[in-house]
C-alpha cells in the first residue's frame, strides 16, 4: 500500500499529540489522525489550564509518571521556546486525612489553618482545615502543550491530518488498515488515543468507559482581584462535601480574563456525540457554592464557562496497553479527569509500546486485564 506507515495514530489530543511527538523524535514514519481542528475543544484537554503537582502521588503507580512527565514538558519547553508549565505551588486543604507517608520523600510543608490564612489569606477556612503545601505544582496550558506536541512532530517528519475522522479499521495479514473519509491508509501498529470515543472506535474493547460533563468557569473577583494573579496564588484544591467532591481552581493569567474554578466530581454522565455544550443555571451554582463558602473575594460576575469531558474507567484509573485481542493495537484511554498532567510521559509509553521498545517506565497497575471482569459483570 502506497499510503503506509510505522505507526498511525487515531485522536490528537493529549495523548496523541504526545504520542505523534515520541514516535516521530525515534524516527518512526507516523501518520496521526484527528477528526476535529488541531487543538479543539470538543474534548477533555481545553480550557487554558490544567493542574500539575508532585505530591498527591507518592507511593501510587502515577509516581513515576509525574516525575517523567516533569522532566518532559521541560524538554518540550527547551525545543519550543514555549513556556507551558508554569510553577505556582500547589496548596490541597482537607480537615481530614493525613500526610505523614510524605516525609523524606517529596518537597512540601504542612500548614494549620491559621498559617494559610496568614500566607493565603483568599481563603477562609475552618479551624479543623489543614493545607498540604507543594512547592513544584503548577498550572499547564493545555491548548499549547497539545500544539507544541504536533508543531515539533510535524518538524521531525510525522503526517498530521486534521478534519479527517476514522470510519473503520482492520488488522491484515501484513499490519493495520484504517479507513477514513478521506483515504486508506496502512501501518504495522496502530496507537488509539481517542479520549471519549476511544469505545466507538474500537468494537469490542472489553472494558467499560463511562462519559460525564464537567464545567468550568471564570469569574472576575468582586474585590482585591490582584490578590488573585498568578505569583499571588498557586493552584489550589478544597472539599466540596455536599457531593464528595472537591473544587479546584487556578491563579488569573494574563491570557485569559478570570478566576477559574470547577467542580471536580463525575457529573452528568452523557456521550461524546451528545453532550450538551451549554452552560445551565446550575453549573454556575456549583462553583458560587465553593466561592460564597471558601473565597469570598472571588465572588463576583462570570467571565466565561464551557463545558468539558471526563472519561472515566470502572475503577478510575486509565489503560495504557497493547489491546488483549489485536497485538497491533495499542490503547491509551479513560484518565478519569486526571489526564492532562502526565501525557507527554503516557506518550512516551504509548510509542516505546507501539514500537516494541524498551519502556522508560514500567507499568504494571494501568493494564487492560484488571478492567476485563469488571465490564463482564457491568
């Protein structure tokens, strides 16, 4: 087949982008497909910002994919000229649990209530809240990240098609052929990174994926909105315990106007195709609760909302593996709103996979056979 390929990868958005970028820098002959524009916001991966930290992963099997993820969008940062982490600290108050098991093992501080208050005096908190302070977390830009991913990919050779979906897809005897609306094209591996569609693509897949509808929003702060900035403030997240959730939020940048702030908990559940784009009455009611309750300052107009994507597995880890049924297949799917933060590590995985490399990074805990019972019961 004239169109063929080392490696075709389907959905760009930040796993694809991540992925297109490792393939091409090992010298792969890529392909990567996306059906919407080159970045977009009909995903999981827009809206100016994302949470980055350190932290609130020792000892589980992110660890050492934050700790790559860091090193990368370094790297990245180092080839684009692009700056697209930028360090803030990052402060969780709870008035439960415990950070004892960080000792010796991370950067970070312990603070009572009255010392956030001293340092951060935008929030107000209860006298049984304490913060976990750490001091690498930051904010990424996610439209950037995804840009810069493709941008340096396309420089090392890849073909990126945007505007082009994926119709259907086969193994053969001599690799993979994926069919577009546009063309056919063959690959001895192929990488399905396709967020929320990842189940429409693949028949079969074996394992359970469950959408909801997040939304975010910016308001301008009714007072001192300079206590507010980025440098004033660093990421944060706090209980939102009228749901067993929590709200997270980020410092105002200079690009964007606003003071955003979201709910995270899985909402709404809904589908790719379906999900309904416009803000409601109580989306907005969702993050004045945490602003009336938390940061009173905050509480002024709204700037903006949009609505955003989760895609979340059984147990609300993701899967990075070789598909158990087709050894030419490799997925990246369900990162359950924790995603963006560890893609450029997750697509360095994905490639070393796809490409029967050595992986820089083991992994063990995000494999397809946990889920496998889980979705047979469902």
């Amino acid at each position: 087949m004239k169109n063929h390929y080392d490696v075709i990868v389907v959905g760009l958005g930040a796993m694809g982008s991540a992925t297109c970028y490792h393939l091409a820098g090992r010298g792969a002959k890529v392909l990567g497909l996306e059906r919407f524009d080159l970045p977009h916001a009909q995903g999981s991966s827009h809206g100016y910002s994302r949470h980055t930290k350190t932290a609130v992963y020792v000892d589980t099997p992110f660890e050492p994919f934050i700790e790559r993820s860091f090193e990368l969008w370094r790297l990245l940062e180092g080839e684009t000229g692009q700056q697209i982490l930028v360090t803030t600290g990052y402060l969780r108050m709870a008035n439960t649990g415990s950070w004892d098991h960080l000792r010796d093992k991370v950067r970070h501080e312990v603070l009572t209530a009255d010392e956030v208050a001293y340092r951060y005096p935008q929030f107000t908190l209860e006298s049984d809240y304490h913060g976990l302070y750490d001091p690498v977390g930051g904010l990424l830009r996610p439209e950037l990240g995804i840009a810069s991913h493709l941008i340096q990919a396309l420089r090392r050779g890849a073909k990126i098609h945007g505007r082009e979906a994926v119709t259907g897809w086969k193994e053969t005897a001599h690799g993979v052929e994926v069919e577009t609306e546009h063309a056919r094209y063959g690959a001895d591996q192929v990488v399905f990174t396709g967020g929320s569609w990842t189940d429409r693509l693949i028949a079969g897949l074996g394992i359970t994926l469950t959408v909801s509808r997040q939304p975010l929003a910016w308001v301008w702060p009714a007072r001192n909105a300079a206590s507010f900035d980025v440098g004033a403030l660093p990421i944060w997240q706090i209980p939102a315990p009228e749901c067993d959730g929590e709200y997270y939020g980020f410092p105002m940048m200079p690009d964007h106007p606003g003071f955003k702030l979201a709910l995270h908990t899985f909402g709404e559940t809904s589908d790719p195709e379906h999900l309904d784009r416009d803000a409601r009455p109580k989306d907005e009611e969702e993050v004045r609760a945490c602003l009336r309750r938390y940061i009173p300052d905050a509480n002024g107009p709204l700037t903006a909302m949009r609505i955003c994507m989760y895609t979340r597995t059984a147990d609300e880890l993701p899967v990075l593996d070789r598909h158990p049924a087709h050894h030419r297949v490799t997925v990246g799917c369900g990162f359950s709103g924790s995603g963006f933060k560890f893609s450029c590590a997750f697509g360095e995985w994905l490639a070393e996979t796809a490409l029967g490399q050595p992986n820089t990074i083991a992994n063990k805990a995000f494999r397809f056979e946990r889920l496998l019972g889980a979705a047979d019961s469902a």
